[in-house]
C-alpha cells in the first residue's frame, strides 16, 4: 500500500478490490459478459443471478456418470459457534464427517473436492488439518481438494463444494457490502455437480438483505418459478404424445428422462446409455409443437448441438407419422440408438427434489430435517452479538490511533482512514472517535461491516484490514533500531 501512492488505479489494487474492476476502470465501455454458463448445473448458478443485470443461460446438464441427486445439501449445525479466530469446530467436525464418508464410497471414486470458509482462510486451514489426519494425504490428493476462501477458488471449480458459513447466533452481523457480495458469488458458483451448505444459523436470526438469509432463501427454494420434480416419470410428460413413446422405451429397458432443462430449453425426451452416451428426441406436430413452433424448436436445437456437441445428439418424429405408423417410428428409434451403442439399461430414477435438509447432532451423526423445523430465534444484531461474548472471544478490533482500510458504501474503492481520539478531517482520512462514524469504528472487526447515521441519513462501511499503529511504526523503522 505504501507504494501505491501516486500511482494511477492504486486505490484499485488494494485488497477488497477485484482484478475485474481495475480492468475496467482502464477500459471503461469495453466490458463484455458471458451469457452461457457451463460449469454448474441450474439448482446451483441460479444464486449467481442476482449479482448480474445480464440474463446467464445455464446450459450444462450432467452425464449419468456426473448427475448427483439432489444436487444441493443445507446442513445446519445448531450446536455450531464462532471462536475468536473467526473458526467454527462443529462446522469443521461436519464437514470433514462428510467428507470422509465420500471418500470411503466408491462411486465417488473420481470426484474432486474443494472447501470454502465464507469468513476468512483460518476456517479452511483447521478443516484441512482435519482432514489430512482423517483421511490422509493419499486419499486428499485422489480427491483433488483444495481449501480455502473464496479467492484461493477464483477461476477454479470441483465437483463437489462445500461451503462453511462459520457464522453462530451470538457473531451473525449482517453482510451486505460489495466485497461480500463478490465473495459470497465465488463461493457460491464453484461446484459442478453438488453444493454442500453447512451452517450455524438459521434465516430467522438474520435480516432480510443479508446476504446469509439470501443462501438459506436459496437452498430453500433454488428454482424459483419452476415446479419441484415429481418422482413419476410419466408425471413429467407434457402431451400424450410424449407418454406413448416413453412407455414404448420403457417397455424395452431404456433408461428415459422427460422434460430436461437446459437453461430456458427443455427436451422432450432424453435416452442415456453406458459410458455417458445419451441421445435428445423431440417430438413435433403435438398441441405442444405445433406448426408456429417448428421454427423455434429447430433454432433451440442447433443451439444446443453447439453448446454440447460432444454429447447431444437428436432424434425427430413428427406426429402424424407416429399416428400412422408407432411400430415404425419406434423401429427408426431403436436403429438410432444402437447406431450410438446405447443399450437398454434400465429405468433409472427421477429427481424428486433439489435440495436435501439434514441437521447435524454433536456426536456428529445427522438426521434428516424439513426446513419447517428450523429453531426460531430473533435477530440479534452487531451490539446484542457482542454484548453477549467475553472479551477475550473477540477479535482483533478497531482502538484509536489504529489505521483501518474501509470501502464504504456505494464505492467500488478501498480507503484508508486513521481514528482518532479529537481530531476529525475526513478529507484528510482522519476520523474522530466523536463523530457518528468513528463511534461506529471503534470496537469493529475486519470482515464487519458497520452503520451510522449522519444527519438522518444511513451510511455503511465494511471493514477490510485494520493496521495498528505501533505494527506501522515497526514496519517502516529504520533497521538497527
């Protein structure tokens, strides 16, 4: 920071800044976002949407060998709190309880992991530690896990993540600031496959615009707008159509999913094989694809042939030739699939649900729970939280004479502000412990965000590093001294 001075964009390279922000600010109008999403299935990314003013199409859908059903997880850990170095055991106990147990199932065999602690790194270090003592180093490096916050998983994915919230009743302040927006779309968007949710907090503890109440709302309901899968198959059908060429596959030992989504698209029918084969049929000329749809359902297939062409592959009838000819047509099918070295293998299952609710007991065994059975608590905010903890289970906080980077509301940039005991010159970055703004600082934590009111008007700032004073004197001392 010392060096920063003076240098064009250097507000920007200070940490809580993204590396997204500063090319932007050096090509201002040239941004270009991305609006086919490939990494994560649907239930998953669509957390994400928030965070953007661009419309994302979620357009991966898992192999057979890949699909894991449901593929979110909220574990609540009520027995769960905070220590003073921002770590939560009973999270930890859990999470590593679980991960233990993917990695003794052989199914799992090929499944990379990774961990992420929504509050600071010291969380995924002693989860880590568990679980190289637990498991071993062999079987942590057959897994691929990897540790850490969310930047350690900038750019990364797994296939299966797990996510500790570390946040009890007695610590949940709330988190709105942009940099914890950032964090929690990181963390959020980083599995595959599965979403492992473990938390010490329940949704009614918490405000409405935290951005922890806005996780639980989402494993709660992850596909809003859009009907929870029903487990019969021919439930799922939209036309007659549909059912009488399903019941004809599955008469013969097809495996079959009706209704699969792909971003806003959905086939009617998809067959999967061994080995990952699968094949996409659309029936056309029903109630449901009539003639002013043909157009459309062409368009829709193209689209996905492009997005996965190594694993889409499509079959038509229309209709009419059904009608007059199903043995035919079915006929034409099954040539089809065998051409693809799709064998009947089944049935299969259906999705019945998107996310699994567990709750972990102290001895770490879990029982499945409905969200409706959350305990209730009222919301305890930053002055109730910290009334109740001793001292000594608080962190480091803000004292006078200590230099603090703040990002303050509605500003994308990083400043540094002393506090002080009289003298006040915020354009100079010196707050007086008499002002609104300075009382709020005094006794903060980094990772906290605080408000106060100036004039009637709210204002918050998030706390991104406190600097003590004597540690500054220290570090620019001349050596010898």
């Amino acid at each position: 920071m010392h060096y920063l001075d003076g240098q064009p964009f250097g507000a920007l390279m200070l940490p809580g800044n993204s590396l997204y922000e500063l090319a932007l600010a050096c090509y201002p109008g040239t941004r270009i976002m991305l609006k086919e999403h490939f990494r994560c299935v649907e239930p998953i990314i669509r957390f994400s949407f928030q965070f953007y003013t661009d419309e994302i199409v979620p357009v991966r859908v898992p192999k057979a060998s890949e699909r894991l059903s449901p593929p979110l997880i909220d574990v609540h850990v009520p027995h769960g709190r905070k220590d003073k170095s921002n770590r939560n055991l009973a999270e930890a106990e859990a999470i590593v309880e679980e991960v233990a147990r993917i990695a003794a199932d052989p199914k799992m065999a090929g499944r990379t992991i990774g961990v992420i602690s929504l509050i600071g790194a010291k969380q995924a270090l002693l989860i880590q530690a568990m679980l190289l003592e637990r498991i071993g180093e062999d079987v942590y490096l057959r897994h691929d896990i990897a540790c850490g916050d969310s930047a350690v998983f900038q750019g990364k994915e797994r296939d299966i993540m797990f996510i500790s919230m570390v946040e009890c009743p007695e610590t949940c302040t709330t988190k709105t600031a942009l940099p914890y927006q950032q964090r929690f779309n990181v963390a959020l968007s980083r599995a595959r496959d599965r979403e492992y949710l473990f938390r010490s907090v329940s949704e009614e503890m918490l405000k409405p615009d935290d951005l922890k109440a806005k996780v639980l709302r989402h494993f709660k309901n992850p596909m809003e707008g859009r009907a929870t899968p029903a487990g019969n198959l021919m439930s799922l059908c939209q036309s007659g159509f549909e059912r009488d060429v399903l019941a004809r596959l599955l008469a013969l030992g097809y495996r079959v999913q009706p209704q699969v989504k792909v971003g806003p698209y959905s086939i009617d029918l998809v067959v999967e094989g061994r080995d990952d084969r699968r094949l996409a049929i659309e029936l056309d000329g029903d109630q449901y694809h009539g003639p002013e749809r043909w157009a459309e359902d062409l368009t829709r297939q193209r689209v996905m042939e492009r997005v996965g062409w190594r694993f889409w592959r499509f079959w038509r009838c229309w209709g009419s030739s059904f009608r007059l000819d199903p043995d035919g047509c079915i006929d034409d099918l099954v040539r089809g699939l065998k051409a693809l070295d799709i064998e009947a293998v089944g049935s299969g299952e259906a999705p019945t649900v998107w996310t699994e609710f567990r709750t972990a007991s102290p001895k770490g065994r879990e029982q499945a729970t409905p969200p409706a059975e959350e305990t209730t608590s009222a919301h305890k905010d930053k002055t109730t939280a910290s009334a109740g903890m001793p001292a000594e289970d608080k962190g480091i906080v803000v004292e006078i004479g200590d230099r603090v980077q703040v990002q303050m509301s509605g500003d994308t940039r990083v400043r540094v502000v002393k506090s002080m005991s009289d003298k006040h010159d915020p354009d100079l970055g010196i707050i007086s412990a008499q002002h609104p703004s300075g009382a709020a600082l005094l006794g903060a934590e980094e990772d906290e965000e605080i408000e106060f009111e100036i004039d009637g008007k709210p204002h918050q700032w998030m706390i991104i590093k406190i600097e003590r004073e004597r540690a500054l004197v220290a570090a620019y001392a001349p050596k010898g001294q």
